[in-house]
C-alpha cells in the first residue's frame, strides 16, 4: 500500500502545474500552473476522514484513506456505466458498489454523477492502472483552465 505523502509527491512530481491545499482533513490538488486563478482545477484530492455528508467509504478505519479524481462523462460510462443520480445532501449514490472496498476502483460515493471515481488505499499496482485515468483527469483539467483563461480575458476586453 502507498502512503498519502507518497502518493501526492508522485502526482505532484509526474502532473506539472500542480498546487496544493489542505482543508479539513482533505488534501487537494488544483491544476494553476501559473497561479493566475483563486485555487485552480480540481485535479485531485485525497481524504482521510469521514466528513458530515461524506462517510460511506468509512474513512474512520485507521490508516485508511481516499484517492478521488474526476474522468470523462464516457470513460465513467466505460468503467461504471451510466452515471448515477445526485444524491439529496447527505447521500450517498446508488450504485450497488461496497464503497468501504480497499485498493480497488470504485464510482466516488458522493460525486459519481459528475463522473468522479475513487480509490480506497490503493497498492503500488493499482496505482500503476490508474496512470491513464490520471492522464485523462491531467488532460480535462489542461482544457477547463485554458477555457477559463480565455473567458476571464474575453470578460477583460468587454467581448
């Protein structure tokens, strides 16, 4: 099993642009690679305790934690499926899926409807077959700041 500071100094180290923040027991990785934007594109986070909407990976086992990280609409389809509802505040998506599984890949529990996935303690070999998912979360998150780039300049210039 990796530990977190491993698994985010890896990220942090292969993913270039990257900026962290931690809030609440939540490591976060924003895509900003010139810090031009408040916090920037979600890349990644990684949780490590239940929160009051958020507990049904049973993140309160000791030494257990969560790897999230958004894909395409399609490739969560490729995986998963249909993407599931929005929970109601406080729910959990309806899957079907044990989300207290170890090291396997799973639909995040509360995100899946935005197309998030998940991975409880992921293995050395686990992490390796999440490489093209992480490519992929790389590539969306390159595109939304370079659209949101180009929407703050057009907001600039009055376009």
């Amino acid at each position: 099993m990796m530990n977190t500071e491993e698994l985010l100094s890896d990220v942090q180290s292969t993913y270039l642009g990257m900026q962290r923040h931690t809030t609440w027991g939540e490591s976060a990785l924003f895509y900003n690679p010139d810090s031009r934007l408040k916090k920037g594109i979600y890349f990644l986070t990684l949780k490590e305790g239940n929160g009051p909407n958020d507990s049904a990976s049973r993140l309160d086992r000791a030494g257990v934690y969560r790897v999230n990280l958004g894909v395409s609409k399609k490739t969560y389809r490729q995986l998963f499926g249909e993407l599931p509802s929005r929970p109601p505040a406080g729910g959990v998506v309806q899957t079907g899926h044990d989300f207290g599984a170890l090291d396997i890949l799973l639909p995040h529990p509360v995100y899946a409807w935005m197309g998030w996935l998940c991975v409880l303690n992921p293995s050395q070999s686990t992490y390796e077959k999440l490489r093209p998912l992480l490519n992929e979360a790389y590539a969306l998150c390159q595109r939304k700041y370079v659209d949101r780039m180009r929407q703050a300049a057009r907001a600039a210039s009055g376009t």
